[in-house]
C-alpha cells in the first residue's frame, strides 16, 4: 500500500465529524452561556445589595428624628425605608426573601460608651452581626456621638438557569451589606415609637 492511498482512506473515513464537532461546541457553548448567566445574576445583585444598603443609610442620616414604627408612611419612621429599600433593591425580592435592621448606636453621656437606643427588623428573622462592642476603638466613636448602623441580608436564588440540568444545585446563596452613617444633624433624635 503506498502512503498517498494510506492518506486517501484516513480522510474518506471522517464521515460524520462534523457533527461530532458541532455537538462537541454546543455543549461548550450551552455551558458557557450558563455561567454568563449565573455570573450576571451574581453581579446583579451585589450591586443592588451596595446601592439600597447605601442609599437607605444616607436617606436615614439626613433626618433630624426616627421612630421605630412599621407605618412606613414617613421619613421619620423606620417603615418608611424598609419600602424604600424593596423598592431601591429592585430586581431582589426583598419582602421575601431579604431582610433588613436598622441600628441607631448613642452616647447621651458623653464617655464614649456606645448604647443601642432603636433597633429595627424587617423581613426574614436574622440576628445583627453587630455589637456595642463593635463601635469600641479603633471605631471612630467620639464623645457624644450617634451611628446609624443599617444591615441588609438576601437570600439569593443561585443556578437558575442550571437548575434544569442540575437538580441537586444550591438553590440560595447569601449577601449580607453593612454600612456606617453619622447623621448631618447634631439635634438627631430617636425613639421607639
């Protein structure tokens, strides 16, 4: 047998390669397009975590009272940004799958002592990762001061797209947001309603 009719039956022998190959590529690309999904989902909702953690928290500094009441129907009411906070974390689904705790931290004596005067929970039942003593040096606590502490915790639905190929995927997935306000007001006053 001589080498070009050797060669000869090498290539009329790939029949059916294309297809193989193309099968091979959509797989690549099905799961490709899987992950850019799911990492969109991710980034998505880490943005809207950061965004409603802090436009609530600097809503919240700019008054000069609060009141830890549920009404929701004023800018002096803790009620009034848990909406806030559904309505700015959109497309999370906060009411059912979030929650949030608002935390004002006082120091009506002036020796730097920080004592929780207003907590706040909305949502799901989760316990504050924060302390007084989490506010103690090198916390920039002054004498006589006030820190709005605002937590924003989601239950994020992970692999939705996957879930159809992969029954036993995590289905949530947790994001919890924290941020720090001192109020622009210096007569900033709290009470619970």
């Amino acid at each position: 047998m001589t080498p070009h009719k050797r060669t000869r039956g090498i290539i009329a022998n790939q029949r059916g390669m294309l297809s193989l190959e193309f099968a091979l590529s959509m797989v690549i690309f099905v799961i490709g397009t899987i992950a850019l999904a799911e990492a969109f989902s991710y980034f998505r909702t880490v943005s809207s975590m950061d965004r409603a953690t802090y436009m609530v928290g600097q809503i919240l500094a700019q008054q000069k009272t609060l009141t830890g009441n549920n009404s929701g129907t004023t800018p002096d009411t803790t009620g009034f940004y848990w909406n806030q906070a559904q309505l700015i974390g959109k497309p999370m689904d906060l009411a059912n799958n979030g929650a949030m705790i608002i935390t004002v931290y006082q120091d009506p004596n002036g020796t730097q002592t920080p004592t929780q005067t207003l907590r706040a929970t909305f949502g799901l039942p989760i316990k504050s990762q924060i302390t007084p003593a989490a506010l103690a040096p090198p916390f920039p606590f002054e004498p006589s001061d006030t820190t709005i502490v605002v937590e924003l915790y989601y239950r994020h639905p992970t692999f939705n797209a996957a879930l159809r190929f992969w029954p036993g995927a995590a289905q949530f997935g947790s994001f919890y947001r924290i941020a720090y306000f001192r109020p622009r007001s210096t007569t900033f006053t709290v009470s619970n309603g």
